[in-house]
C-alpha cells in the first residue's frame, strides 16, 4: 500500500499515485498559488489562500450513503485520488499548469470460476490458504500490530489465522463493552477463544454513560 509523489526535475512533471486498492489517502487541490496534495484534508486546509467552502452536493451523499463517494470530498475544491490511479501535472515555463491528468493503472480482474465438479472440501482448502498466504504477507512489520474486532466472520477469520500462522501475540480491540449482543460479546467468544488475543473495549458502558455529562461541561 502506498501515496506518493514524484517530481520529474527534467520533464517539469508531477506524478502522484495511489495503491491498487486505496488504502492509503491522498487528497489534493489546484490554486491560484499552486497544487497542493497530502495524505489528508486537514493539512491541504493548513495551505494559504485555501477556501473552506461545504459541497453541499458531498454532503448530501454523507448522508444518503454514509460516505463521500471517490473522487469528491466534504470541500469544494478538494479531490480524493481515487484507488488504482495516478495524476499527472506538468508545469509550463511560464509557471502555470496543466490540466492534471488521471489515468487508472490497474483494475481487478474478472473472477474465473472454478469448476463445477470441483469438491467442496477442495474448494474449503483453497480459501483457506489463501486466507493464509494473505494474513502471513500482512504480518510482516516493523511496529506492533493488532486488530479491530466485530464479531462478524471477516474480523474472527482474520485474527483466528493472525494466531495460527503468526509467530508473535498481538493485541485485538472491540469498540463496545460486555453487553450481550454487542461487537465486544461476540468478539471474546469467538475471536478471543480462537486467537488467545486480549479484547479490550474501546467504548465501555461505563464511559457512554458520561458522554451526557461531557457534552455539559463543553457547552458551557
């Protein structure tokens, strides 16, 4: 995963890039003053001259679908690079630029199906170790690592396999407390069996019940 930016001396060109899948953000704008870019929305704002203007039409869509669809953001002005792409900007000699320039450079490749007579229990074997290979390639880092837990199937697959093919013990978290039915619940019985991993709350019941009392004391 990767956003970078590379300045071509020779060519006086800009090329910014985002990783296959967007893991990484990368925001960006074009002012009077220049082209700014960042990995996130607060330092582009931190530019001079930048407007902080709402698009309205990007909030109707925060709202609708509980997300700003790529490539817009909250801000006029302000684009998000979408994943799997790059942009190119070349700068004129008379200190203008170019129209950027988006170009994708990958796309996820069609599904090939698998055959029909194929055994289930081949097919269990098959995602499983490749639900392996996946979670071995990740677990490789120079800081600790951990995990967010829900409770649903994708989080328990994920650090079940972190503690059976990974050499060191990490850290899980839930953002719920010991109420039965909440992420946290499902998350010890499932993930915190399976893994062996510690699942401390995020957001225990105890400190909801002062968010009231917070709020007062900020308002006032």
């Amino acid at each position: 995963m990767f956003a970078l930016a590379i300045w071509d001396q020779r060519s006086k060109c800009l090329i910014l890039a985002r990783d296959r899948l967007g893991k990484k953000p990368f925001y960006y704008a074009a002012t009077r003053e220049g082209f700014v870019f960042g990995s996130e929305i607060k330092a582009l704002l931190a530019f001079p001259g930048m407007q902080r203007e709402a698009d309205l039409s990007a909030l109707d869509q925060y709202l609708t679908w509980g997300y700003v669809p790529t490539p817009d953001t909250a801000f006029l002005g302000i684009r998000k690079l979408p994943a799997a792409h790059y942009l190119v900007v070349d700068a004129h000699p008379d200190g203008g630029l170019g129209s950027p320039e988006l170009v994708c450079y990958w796309r996820l490749p069609a599904p090939s199906r698998a055959p029909r007579d194929q055994p289930a229990a081949e097919l269990r074997s098959e995602l499983v170790a490749r639900l392996e290979e996946a979670v071995r390639l990740r677990l490789v880092s120079d800081v600790p690592l951990g995990a967010f837990l829900s409770g649903g199937i994708d989080s328990s697959a994920v650090v079940a396999t972190m503690a059976r093919v990974g050499s060191e013990r990490h850290a899980s978290f839930s953002k719920s407390g010991k109420l039965i039915g909440s992420a946290a619940y499902y998350a010890r019985r499932g993930n915190g069996q399976a893994a062996d991993m510690p699942i401390p709350s995020l957001c225990s019941p105890t400190r909801t019940r002062r968010i009231p009392t917070i709020r007062r004391c900020g308002n006032s």
